[in-house]
C-alpha cells in the first residue's frame, strides 16, 4: 500500500485522473496548484486527516472528489466545506456529511453532495432535507425504503443488492418528480407501484433481477 506520493506526480499537468483509492496516504503533496486539468480524484479509504492541499483555487477544472473513509479532523472540515461552494461533486461518508451541513447550514452547496453508508450504519436522510441530488444505499441489505426519503427530490435513488419486496410511490409535496435515475435492480420485488407514473421525470429505470411476474 502507497503511504505517500512523491512531489515529482504535481509535475504531471496534463493528468486528468487520479485514483490512489484504499492506500494508507496520509496527505498530498503541497503544490497541487499545479494540477491544473485534474478532472476526477478519488482518495477514498486512505488515512487523510488533514487537507490543506484542498484550498478554495485548487483543482480548477476539478468535477468530482472521493474523500469517503478517511479520518478527516474536525477542523479541517470547513476546507472541504469549501469546496461545496463550488460546483464540484463531493463524496463523502454520511458522517462527514453531518458536520459539512452543520458547518455551513447548507447554504452556498452548489455543488452536488453523495452520500455512502457503509454497511451497519443507521440510515436516515431525513436530516438532510433537500440537499441531497444522488442517494446511493446499495448493497445495504434493506428490506423496506429508509424513512426520509423523499424520492421525487434527488435526480439519482440507487437502491441495488438490496432485499426490497415493495418499492411505494406516493404524490410528490411540493411541485414535480425530479427523480430522473431510479435503480431496483437485484431485490426481490414481485411488482412496481400503480403509481409509478407519478415518477413523471423518470428517465432511466432498472429493475433487472428482481422476481417481477406479469
């Protein structure tokens, strides 16, 4: 396992992905200013505390960051914070995701906000009100949808591997579906909701390997 990157990869200006996922990295180097066309950068399960290398002019053209399992302090949170401002994907761990909220109270993330539950967390969404544009609890091992979600606010529901037999649909609140992505694949539903015509937004649906019967 990868402990550090040499200074020399800032070096690398044309590099548009970065992936040093499930590594024991503790930080990166300093002049990541240089690192001007860094699309993609995924640093997910290393053993990043600290994360001045996150600084509001970094990453320019950066659209999506992975920072989920890693121990980042308390008081590095508002750098990460930061980034929310613009609009950068971040992926963080749902607990991360509570102190970026209490942080900055959720105003000023233009930027979309996923959240990962690892395995054997508590799920609940409904602290995180309509902030969230993607939910992903796949492979959870959920026998009914978590209480909270609203499923006509994000554009993105993954609900994959899981042991659902009833996926209900109810009116949406306040104005129209945006869920545009909805993934049922790989449960154990025996039918879809009448009402799934209400998902009016809908646009990709998976419901592959499940027990559906005509």
């Amino acid at each position: 396992q990868l402990v550090r990157l040499p200074v020399s990869i800032t070096q690398l200006t044309d590099l548009q992905t970065l992936d040093i996922s499930s590594n024991s990295i503790t930080s990166l180097p300093d002049n990541c200013d240089d690192l001007v066309n860094t699309v993609y950068l995924n640093l997910k399960h290393n053993q990043i505390s600290l994360v001045p290398f996150l600084k509001y002019d970094t990453f320019p053209l950066l659209k999506e960051i992975h920072l989920t399992g890693n121990p980042i302090q308390l008081s590095e949170r508002q750098l990460v914070s930061r980034f929310c401002e613009r609009r950068v994907t971040i992926c963080v761990d749902h607990k991360q995701y509570v102190h970026l909220i209490k942080q900055n109270h959720g105003y000023g993330m233009k930027g979309k906000v996923l959240i990962h539950w690892e395995q054997g967390n508590e799920v609940n969404v409904s602290r995180y009100g309509s902030l969230l544009d993607r939910i992903d609890l796949s492979k959870q091992r959920l026998k009914m949808v978590p209480h909270g979600i609203d499923i006509h606010d994000p554009s993105k529901i993954l609900l994959s591997h899981n042991r659902l037999e009833t996926f209900p649909v109810s009116s949406p609140v306040v104005g129209p579906s945006k869920l545009t992505h909805l993934d049922l694949s790989h449960n154990l539903l025996k039918e879809l909701p009448d009402e799934i015509h209400l998902l009016s937004a809908l646009r990709i649906l998976n419901v592959s390997h499940n027990k559906l019967q005509s």
